[in-house]
C-alpha cells in the first residue's frame, strides 16, 4: 500500500539515510540533541535509568499521600515517568495549577478527554526524575492546597470572634449618624457633581471620626480647595439667587 504521506513515507526516508537522497533538511542542533542525550543514558546505564525512574516515581506517590492525594491507576499499571494525580473533591484544579507556576515556577499538566478537571499530569522523565524536584513539587503542592482550601466557603461555619485588643490591633473608630433625626437623614446642602443642584436631594449624612469632613453617602462633593472652583461655585450661586429675585446679572459697568 502506497504510504499517502510525504512526511511518513519510510521508503523515502530510507532512501534519505541510507542512499543520500534528498528528503528534507535535517536541523544539525537536533543531530546534536540526540546523540548528548544517547551519551548521558549510556553514561548512566539503562538499569540504572530504569531504576531511577521507578524509585523516584515511589517517592513521589508516598509524598502524595502524606498530603492526602492519589493518583488513578492501580498499583501494577502506572508509568513511572507519567503520574495522574487525582484532584481532591471541592478544589479547583486551575486555580492549583496557576499558583505552582506564578509561585514555584513549576508546571504540570491538567486532564484530558474525560478526565479534564479530575487529575493532574505529572511528569517524572530524564533530569526531572530527582529527589530534590520531588521535595520541591510535594511543598507547592501544599501551598496550593492550602490556599485553595482556605477560599473555599464553609457551610454552617462561623469564624470565632476575637477582642482586637487581644490580637493587639486597634479598634476601628465608630461611626455615628448625624443629626440626631429619627432616621439620620437631612437635607443636602452640598453642591453634587452628579445633579449640580443643593436642595432638591435628601442625603444620609455620616461623620466618621477619621475624616475631617463629613462625608454625604451616595452623592460626591465638589472639591473646593482650588481658589478658581471656589469662585465658580460663588458665582453660580449669586446668578442663581438673582434668577430667583427677578433680576439679570450682567457684566460691565
């Protein structure tokens, strides 16, 4: 059967490698890749390798379980270099993944197909099959849980009420209604940037200690330490107070 694909084609490339034909250039940096990565698993030794993978991959699982995870296939039917951690019930998965990698720099992989959201993928291959990333992983991992625990709403739980003065932070300032109405409401005699009007609005006014001047709650004040709005203001007022009367104000002598 003729191969449909160029890329594929095995008689092609045999005819590359062996007879010198041409098929496609080769990167010389990946000629160099493999054969440094053939040296370094020859210098090791594959039992050696193999065995590493396979240490390593227990120690992994055993610190997993010290923080109360597991991974999905049974004992017997794991890859040593390729681990699927469960995710914990009520714990988001993305949210973990993207404290590792903006706190510790680590990345590891989320679940695919039917499995999305329900494991990580964590990889244990070639240098990054160490004891010290292993130590490092099992420490992120509990930072993340951690967090992700904390945010969590807790039904029915309430947080237990503790003096200030026993945590020795200071006690925030009370906040009092002004005047002394029934409802704590007067009319607003502050100019409003939202109307431009003084009178026509009913504002809950409320002085807080830390403030030096009253704040009106729902309705933003004009600033007037600038001379120049100041002036405004008063001319605003003046034209109005003579609309008012009757008259019309006019420049000039």
């Amino acid at each position: 059967m003729k191969c449909r694909s160029f890329y594929f084609d095995l008689g092609l490339l045999e005819d590359y490698w062996i007879r010198r034909k041409y098929h496609h250039t080769m990167s010389s940096t990946l000629v160099c890749a493999i054969d440094e990565a053939l040296a370094i698993v020859e210098e090791e030794g594959l039992e050696a390798r193999w065995a590493r993978h396979e240490r390593n991959h227990r120690a992994l699982v055993a610190s997993l379980s010290a923080l109360g995870l597991s991974v999905l296939p049974r004992e017997g039917e794991r890859l040593w270099t390729l681990n699927a951690v469960r995710v914990p019930d009520g714990v988001d998965e993305a949210a973990v993944r993207k404290h590792l990698i903006e706190e510790f720099n680590i990345e590891i992989g989320a679940g695919l197909g039917p499995l999305a959201g329900k494991i990580w993928r964590v990889g244990l291959m070639g240098a990054s099959s160490s004891p010290r990333l292993i130590v490092l992983l099992r420490g992120a991992l509990e930072s993340a849980l951690a967090k992700a625990r904390s945010a969590r709403p807790r039904v029915g739980w309430t947080a237990p009420q503790t003096p200030a003065r026993q945590v020795g932070l200071t006690p925030a300032p009370q906040v009092r209604l002004e005047p002394s109405s029934p409802v704590g409401l007067k009319p607003d005699t502050t100019c409003c940037r939202r109307c431009s009007r003084r009178s026509s609005h009913t504002r809950l006014r409320v002085r807080d200690p830390r403030l030096r001047v009253p704040h009106v709650a729902g309705c933003r004040p004009l600033k007037t330490s600038n001379p120049s709005t100041t002036a405004f203001i008063e001319l605003r007022r003046t034209r109005r107070a003579q609309r008012g009367s009757g008259r019309t104000a006019c420049s000039g002598g």
